[in-house]
C-alpha cells in the first residue's frame, strides 16, 4: 500500500498536467511575438547604441498590449499599452488582482511610468517612475512564438 502522501502527490501532479494539456489546446495556433527590452544610449545621429539586453516583451497576434518581463524583476509582470489620446504614447502599468469582494474591477491598475515611439531609431523609449535609465522596446519582433501559455492581458478599460 501507497503512503498518503504519494497518492496526493500523484493526484496534484496529474491535475496540473491535464490543466497544462487543457492550456495548450486552448491557446493553439494562437501566436505572440517576441521583443528584445535593452538598455543603450540615443546618439547625436539619432541612432541607438545599443548596451545590454535586459529582458523580453509579448505582444499577442492583433493585440495592442504589450507583457513586459524584466530579467532582473523574473517574478512580475508589466504591460505596455497605448495611451487614447496620444497614438505615440504608452502608459507602463503594473497589476494585482482585487480581493475586495465589493469592488467590480477584478484588477487594480498602477501607472508606473510612460513610454513614447521613437521611430527613426526603431524603438519605443520608456521611463518607469523608479528606474533611472531609459528601457527600449525594439519595435521588430525577434521571432515568432507559436502557442506561447502566457495568460491573457487583464482588462484595463479604467487604467488609461
């Protein structure tokens, strides 16, 4: 006979390979594209020096919000969206889920800084509030990601 443990192990083990396998099928054929976050420095030619890679972005086939993911952040997750009245401007925001059984937003949304394109260098320049230096988003994807599991944005009707 099988200790207790194991058959809870067991059972949690399947449980989250039947959701892996239910995930997958889900989002298949959807795809995401990828983009390089770096650091670098804007030249006097308008050109960009690039410096360092600092982590990635995700943008889902025909959406228009950005999932950040910094390397040195590996446990958050930002957003990038577009602000209404500025077609050049992106608002950074950061998320948690609302516990508060009264309120009807499911997400609270905070403003964490601002981004603008900067096309002749081929990015899109953001400045989070606690960071001193400048974060680009390279406005060419790296390549393609096919069936990326990444969760669906939250609805941010109320945060731009």
């Amino acid at each position: 006979m099988k200790p207790e443990n194991e058959l809870s192990l067991k059972n949690i083990w399947n449980e989250t390979i039947d959701r892996i396998k239910k995930n997958a099928e889900k989002n298949h054929g959807e795809q995401m594209h990828r983009f390089v976050l770096s650091q670098g420095v804007v030249t006097q030619d308008k050109g960009f020096q690039w410096e360092r890679n600092i982590g990635m972005a995700y943008l889902r086939e025909g959406g228009n919000i950005y999932t950040l993911k910094l390397w040195t952040l590996l446990s958050e997750r930002f957003y990038l969206a577009p602000k209404r009245k500025d077609p050049e401007g992106f608002f950074i925001l950061s998320s948690k889920e609302n516990t508060s059984p009264k309120n009807k937003n499911k997400f609270i949304w905070n403003v964490i800084g601002n981004g603008k394109i900067d096309a002749p260098i081929g990015y899109i320049r953001m400045k989070f509030d606690l960071f001193p230096d400048e974060v680009f988003l390279s406005l060419h994807p790296e390549h393609k990601v096919i069936g990326k599991n990444l969760p669906k944005e939250a609805p941010i009707q109320d945060a731009a």
